[in-house]
C-alpha cells in the first residue's frame, strides 16, 4: 500500500483533479483519508434526486469520506457557510477550490481492484471488489 497526497490551488475543480491524481498514479483501488480546504461552491447530489445541486459559498470542506479508482469515485462530502449551515451529499463535477484542498488518498491497489457494475436493486452503478488472487 501506498500514501498520494496532493495539494489543489485556487480554481481547481475538486472532482477532476482527483481523477486525474488516480489516472497519474494507476490506482485501481482506493479510499479517501483525508479531504480538508474550501471551495467557491460545492456541486452535491442528494439523496434520492438524479441531478446535481450547486450550493453558493465560499465553503469550508467539514468532512469527505470515499471509495475511489480510475474506475470510478465515489465520494460523500460535507461543506459548511459562514454561519457554520452544513450541507452534504455526493460529490458531483463543478465544485472548485477556493484557497486550498489538502487530499490524501491511500492507495490500497496491491491488496484488490474496484469496478463499478450496473446493480438492478439500486439503478446505478455500484462497487464490485476483486481482491489479489482471487
């Protein structure tokens, strides 16, 4: 196993950055240690909607948690405003940084391997875990 840790600028999109952090490194499996910083607006799927929310800021990240792989991330994350309102959901493409994000993801590739595959029970795409010698 091993540790990425990456810092996104101002103006970076949260999202597509750890993508491409994923891309860069081969990371077939991973989890999200940590996800501290602020952004412009937070784009956030809630629960049991189909579109993307945008929530107007700036935003301080509270709390993120996440399975992620070039295969697919899938990340929960909580921002709060000014007066301390904290919202969450999924984290969708469109959220940008706005002074910092300080990412930490480990990478757990030489243990398994993540997909996503449709699941009838749910209507998305969900994990499948192939572990190393299997």
């Amino acid at each position: 196993m091993r540790t990425l840790c990456q810092r996104l600028r101002p103006q970076e999109e949260l999202f597509s950055s750890i993508e491409k952090l994923l891309q860069n490194n081969n990371v077939k499996a991973g989890v999200l240690l940590s996800l501290v910083g602020s952004v412009t607006e937070a784009s956030l799927r809630f629960a049991a909607d189909d579109k993307s929310t945008i929530v107007s800021g700036p935003l301080e990240i509270v709390s993120a948690t996440g399975v992620v792989a070039m295969s697919g991330c899938h990340i929960h994350i909580s921002v709060s405003d000014g007066t301390g309102k904290t919202t969450g959901g999924h984290l969708m493409p469109g959220s940008m940084v706005y002074t910092t994000v300080e990412l930490v993801i480990l990478d757990l590739s030489s243990d398994c391997e993540f997909s996503r595959e449709p699941c009838a029970l749910s209507g998305f795409d969900e994990l499948v875990i192939k572990n190393r010698g299997d």
